[in-house]
C-alpha cells in the first residue's frame, strides 16, 4: 500500500479537519455551530458518508487489481500490506522513547541490592516526558516571575479594570442600538431631527386633541410657557407622557400605546414649544420649572465691584 496512514485513522482525520474549518469560517457566535444550526450537522454527516464512500470505492478498487494480479505479484503485495503502517511504528517508537525505562530483558542492569522480604527494586532513570516537562516549568517559572514581578505585567485586578470598561463601553454601544431601555430617570432631550420629527408625528396623531398643534393648550394644560403642573424638564416631561396625569384630568398613561423610545421622542418634542408663543394660548398652570442642574445665570458685570486687592465682591440686593 502507497499510503502509510490506515484507513481507519484516515477517515476521522479527514473528517476532523473538515469539522474545525466548518467551525472555523461559519459566524455562529459562542456556540458551535454544529449546535446553533441543524443543517451544518446534517451536511457533516453526508460529508462522513462521502469519506466512507469514497474509502470503500478505493477499496473494491484495489480488490479488482488485485484480482488480476499474478501469483508472485500477488505474494509480494501481501508481505507488504502484513508490513505494519509507518505512522503507527513511529507512534509506538515514539512512545517508548517518552516513556524511558529498560526492556523486561534488561532489568537486570538496574537492579538494586536491597531485598525487602522479596520486594526488590529498580534504578528506573526518571521519564523523559516528567523530566522535560518539568525543566520546562522551572524555565516557565523565570518567565512568569520576570513578567509579574519584575517587569509589571498585567495581573488579574488590571485584567478585570480591562474588561470592565470595556463592558461599560459596550454597554453604551447597546444602548445606542436599544433606544428602548429608555425611562425616566435615564431619558435625555434628543437632538436628532429624525428623532423630533418622530416626535412631531406621534404628537400630532396622539396629542392635538387635548394640547392643540402648537401646544397652547385645549384640555390638557399649555405646553409653550414656563408652567408646569407636573414638573418641566425632560426627565418630569417624560414620566408624564409614560405615567398619566393626576387621576381624572384625562391625560392618560402613554406608555400602554407607545413604546418607551416614542415616548422619549414626543417628550423632546414637546419640549420644542418652550418659549414659543401660540394663537390662542390657554393661561398658566402650575408653577414655574427651574431646572436645578442648570447653569446658574450669569452674575451682570454691573453687580460685581472690584477692589484695590483684587477680591470680587457680590453686591446683593
Ligand atoms: C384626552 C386629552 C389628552 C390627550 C390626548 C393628551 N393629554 Fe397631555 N394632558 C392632558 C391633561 C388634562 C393634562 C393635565 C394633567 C393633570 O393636571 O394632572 C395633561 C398633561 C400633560 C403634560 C404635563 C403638563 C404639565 O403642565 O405638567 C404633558 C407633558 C402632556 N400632557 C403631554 C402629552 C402628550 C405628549 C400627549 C400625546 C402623546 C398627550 N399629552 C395627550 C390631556 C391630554
């Protein structure tokens, strides 16, 4: 036989090498893929066949030469297909360098002199595969010393510091694509215009009714002034929308019929009106809004009074 390799180690080595690149170049996240999608199994498994297949169809191939040939030639292919395969020569040799040790036959050699009441023993060398695995621990053990004590590689607590801002960034970058997990204590005034044009057309279809189009006011109160009976601000703006007003003044809780990035579109639409005047505004409710982030009004230079040694002084009034 031309191939040193058996049949029956062929097969599953094949097979193996197309299983890891199937792995390898189909996107299916943390999990194998065989196990995320059905189909790959099913096409591992005709691959199996066709491997099997193809091994029997080489097989009866060589049978039917073999059939034709003469007596000799038939002797001489025989004596070498008895012949065991390279690969598993080199496997046993191999194994028996690893292992050490003397043949049965040669025991003698290392035989020790003490006589235990029968039990002797033997100067067995150690294993090479225990004593170069062990060397190699105490070099591992220079290397890792020199990296983590001396050279001040990254140990665990900068690992973990590592992955936790890069979980914070990614957190981030889901919440972009998740408008969603929006509520009212993380809700902020959108910008986009996309988003406030959103805003406009949810308004428009849900809200004229009772705050008119340009927010003055009908049922529900007026939207343009400074006023607010449940609080200004986006955040209040917001929990109004998604919660209701005070029971019985008909403004109802939103976030039945809107989904929580609607809801903070609207508000920020909403929020458009503040400062605007419209035809025909309904009078004031509530009390004035202060934001109490905001900045504090500028100081009028007027009120600031500057002394020979340079300390302000505010005037009050
Ligand atoms: C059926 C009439 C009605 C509809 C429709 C309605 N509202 Fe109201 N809205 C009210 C009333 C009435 C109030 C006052 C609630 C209160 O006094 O507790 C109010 C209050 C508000 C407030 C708080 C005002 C303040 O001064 O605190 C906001 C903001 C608001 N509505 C926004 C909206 C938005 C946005 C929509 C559409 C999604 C909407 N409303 C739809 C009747 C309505």
């Amino acid at each position: 036989m031309k191939n040193s390799i058996p049949a029956w180690l062929r097969i599953p080595i094949v097979f193996l090498i197309i299983v890891v690149l199937v792995e390898l170049t189909i996107d299916s996240g943390n999990k194998l893929a065989i196990i995320e999608r059905p189909e790959v199994s099913l096409f591992l498994i005709f691959v199996l066949l066709l491997l099997i297949g193809i091994e029997a169809i080489v097989r009866s191939l060589e049978n039917i030469l073999y059939q034709t040939l003469d007596a000799e030639a038939k002797e001489r292919y025989n004596l070498k297909r008895s012949s065991q395969s390279k690969v598993l020569i080199w496997v046993k040799e191999t194994y028996a360098k690893l292992r050490g040790g003397k043949e049965m036959e040669e025991e003698h050699e290392i035989i020790l002199d003490h006589n235990y009441d029968g039990i002797r023993e033997l100067d067995n060398d150690l294993p090479p595969w225990w004593l170069y695995g062990f060397y190699a621990s105490i070099v591992f053990a220079f290397v890792y010393m020199a990296r983590y004590h001396i050279f001040d590689g990254e140990n665990q607590y900068d690992e973990l510091q590592a992955n936790l801002e890069q979980a914070k960034v990614e957190i981030e970058e889901y919440k972009k694509g998740a408008k969603d997990l929006v509520d009212f204590s993380t809700v902020t005034v959108l910008v986009d215009a996309s988003d406030l044009k959103a805003g406009k057309t949810i308004y428009e279809m849900n809200c004229v009714a009772c705050h008119k189009a340009d927010g003055g006011g009908g049922i529900g109160p007026n939207l343009t002034d400074k006023h607010w009976i449940l609080g200004g601000g986006i955040k209040n703006v917001f929990k109004t929308i998604s919660e209701g007003g005070r029971a019985g003044k008909g403004m109802i809780a939103w976030k039945q019929s809107l989904k929580p990035a609607e809801m903070a579109q609207v508000s920020s639409y909403v929020l458009q009106f503040q400062g605007t005047t419209p035809t025909d505004g309904k009078e004031q409710e509530g009390d004035i809004w202060v934001d109490e982030n905001a900045p504090k009004e500028a100081i009028p230079s007027s009120a600031m009074e500057v002394k020979s040694n340079d300390v302000l002084e505010i005037e009050k009034d």
